[in-house]
C-alpha cells in the first residue's frame, strides 16, 4: 500500500539533534528513520476517542444538519488572512 507522506522542516537545538542521534544508534536505527517512528507512536498512543468527545461531534453534527451552525473552509480562512 502507498502511503500519502507529507515532508516537513523541523529545526533543533545542536544538543537534542546528538542526544537523539545516540538514542537512534541504540535503537539500530538512522536519525530519521528514529525520528519517524518515536513521533509515529506519541501521535498513535495519546490519541484517544472518548465518550465525551464523541458526544460533542454528534452534537455538532445535529447542529450543523439543522442549520445552527456553520463551518468555514480552511481555504476561505486562508484567504481572509493572505496566508
């Protein structure tokens, strides 16, 4: 399967970069290779979908089906900022 991956920039400090890359190194693993998979598992293990947060969505939901609310695209948001 074909993953949609999406490059970004990251900039740190000399010391984390060579704190990080001795933690990769006892991983068995490149820097980047390391980096991917520590921010793969912080992003997948604090995500968590509780009952609360799944009660507020169907709220909204309701809200939005009978014309309550309205959503903003994040082109038109852009737009209003010049970003």
């Amino acid at each position: 399967m074909i993953q949609d991956k999406v490059r970004k920039e990251v900039s740190l400090d000399k010391t984390i970069i060579e704190k990080l890359k001795i933690k990769a190194q006892e991983d068995g693993r490149n820097l980047k290779n390391y980096l991917e998979k520590v921010l793969t598992e912080k992003a997948n293990d604090d995500f968590e979908i509780t009952e609360d947060y799944m009660k507020m969505i169907d709220e909204m939901l309701e809200k939005k089906e009978k014309g309550l609310i309205n959503f903003t695209s994040w082109e038109e948001v852009k737009k209003k900022f010049n970003r």
